[in-house]
C-alpha cells in the first residue's frame, strides 16, 4: 500500500506516521515490518525512528508477526458484579482493555486472567471475555463474558441494542438545549487516521442522546445514552455540536491550566439481561475521585 505524507506531517517520527495511518495495525507489528525492510520511504528503506520531511511516498508492504496472546498478571482490579456468566469490572483511566496498539502489558484481560483464569474464548486469545470496549482514558464500568454461551448472548444483546449505557461526560462550553440527540453518521477521519470525523457526509449510523445534568460558567456536565458503539462516538459527536469533551485534546478541547492528565468521560452505568435467567441487571460504576476533584474544582 502507498501512503503519502502531507507538509502537516513534517517532522513525525515514521513509525508515529505509519501508526496514525494504519490504526487497524499495532506500533509492534508496524515497527517489525519497518525493522524487516517492509517499508520505504521514496524508494529507500526507512527506519523506525526517520524523521519525515513531508511529501514523502510512503510503500508498504505488509508482513504478519504471530499472533499476540493475552498473558496473565497480578494487576488490581475493581469488581462491580459478578455472577457464573459475566463479570463487570470498573476500569480505571489509562488502562487498556486488550493488547494492541503496543501495549501487551498491563492491560484489563490481563488482570482478568489472572483473577478468573478462564474466560470466554469467543473473542480470541487477545481479547478473552471481552464483548465491548471503553477507550484507554475512559473509566467506568465494562461487561466480560465468563464462558462462550454468555459471550454470544451478550453479543446478540449489543448488536439489538438491547443493552442500555450511561455516560457521564463534562464538555467545554454552554449547551444550549437541556436535551438532545445527535445521529450524525461516523467514519475514520481520512487525514487523521487516529480520529473519527463526522465531516465526511457518510459512515457508519451513530446514535448519541445527551442530558444536561449541571451548568458550570465554562462547562456542561451531560448524561450521556448510546445506542450504538462506535469508536470514539461520544467524544466525536459532541466535538461536532462544538462541545467537545473536556481534556480531550484529540477532539479539540483547549489545553488546560494544569492540562488534566484524561478526559471527562466515564460509563456511569450499564443494564443488561441476564444471559442464563433473562433478568435485567444494572450496574453502576461510581465517578472516580479524580473526576469528582475535577467538578469541585469549577464551582
């Protein structure tokens, strides 16, 4: 594949251009097909840490490395519920539901294995247990599927949006509805491939419905409801109505003063049904104490 660097990337580390073009890819894997000759850059092979001019032609070859398998390790972790078909787990900000991306270590299946030691294998031996994700920085309360029947229920669940999700979401700005709801369709920005863009006039259907919950003079706390999962689809959306989340620099958000280590997004609460008894569960992830500093600190 080609890809061909702008005058914006000057200045970028290669392997940081090849990451924000090729996102599907982990660094790891992209770096070996760097170290192994894969990739050149006008004709000749390029290295990892080449700094770009801009203008370059950037070829690819693709290469496959074997494939990463989830390890376990004796990492804290906060357990909402649990039963003999799901756990719900509150993940903390910064950490990482899977490997990828060049992170293999200190990642939320991780922590899982080692607590649980089996898991449902639906999703792989990357990603086992796992039936949806939350972004790195985001916190909040996440479903893992214990054995391979719950997984696929659970999966039936999501993709008939018989799952319900919660959000709590602090946005720059005064929103001026008290309600709203935003269905703008999302797609991978073509020239920031690490962002999703709902400037494209076409992507996959989204559906975002948000509540004012409290004014502050420079910001809006909201709840947030989905009704779809796509990646990056809150913070997305509400960066398109011109509110993007606080902290969330990839979205606009303007630095902070201190710039805030995360964002302002946690997944509040989640219901779902039961796999084995059809029983509608809900769980509830409180705001971490960060967050709760963070509102304090605007009053």
């Amino acid at each position: 594949m080609t890809l061909n660097a702008t005058i914006s990337d000057a200045g970028k580390r290669l392997d940081l251009f090849l990451h924000e073009q090729l996102p599907q890819y982990s660094r790891a894997r992209l770096q070996s097909w760097v170290k192994d000759g894969r990739v050149q850059v006008d004709g000749v092979a390029g290295k990892a840490s080449q700094i770009l001019r801009g203008r370059e032609s950037v070829e690819v070859q693709p290469g496959e490395l074997p494939p990463l398998k989830a390890e376990p390790e004796d990492l804290p972790i906060e357990i909402l519920y649990e039963d003999d078909d799901v756990v719900a787990v509150n993940k903390q900000a910064g950490v990482v539901v899977h490997a990828g991306a060049g992170h293999h270590k200190g990642t939320l299946v991780n922590a899982l294995l080692h607590r649980f030691e089996k898991l449902s294998a639906v999703g792989g031996d990357l990603r086992p247990g796992i039936v949806h994700r939350l972004d790195r920085d985001t916190s909040g309360v996440i479903l893992v599927a214990r054995h391979d029947a719950a997984h696929r229920n659970l999966s039936e669940q999501f993709a008939s949006r018989n799952v319900h999700k919660i959000y709590l979401a602090l946005v720059h700005g005064c929103v001026a509805r008290d309600e709203g709801r935003i269905d703008t369709p999302v797609t991978r920005d073509p020239r920031r491939r690490v962002r999703m863009t709902t400037k494209a006039g076409h992507g996959r259907t989204a559906l975002t419905e948000y509540r004012v919950v409290r004014r502050y003079p420079k910001h809006t706390l909201l709840e947030v409801r989905i009704g779809t999962g796509r990646t990056h689809q809150i913070r997305v959306h509400l960066a398109s109505i011109g509110h993007p989340v606080a902290g969330d620099r990839l979205y606009g958000a303007p630095p902070g003063n201190p710039d805030p280590a995360r964002f302002f997004l946690h997944a509040r609460q989640i219901t779902f049904l039961s796999p084995s008894s059809g029983a509608a569960i809900t769980v509830e992830a409180p705001l971490p104490a960060e967050l709760e500093a963070w509102l304090a600190s605007l009053l």
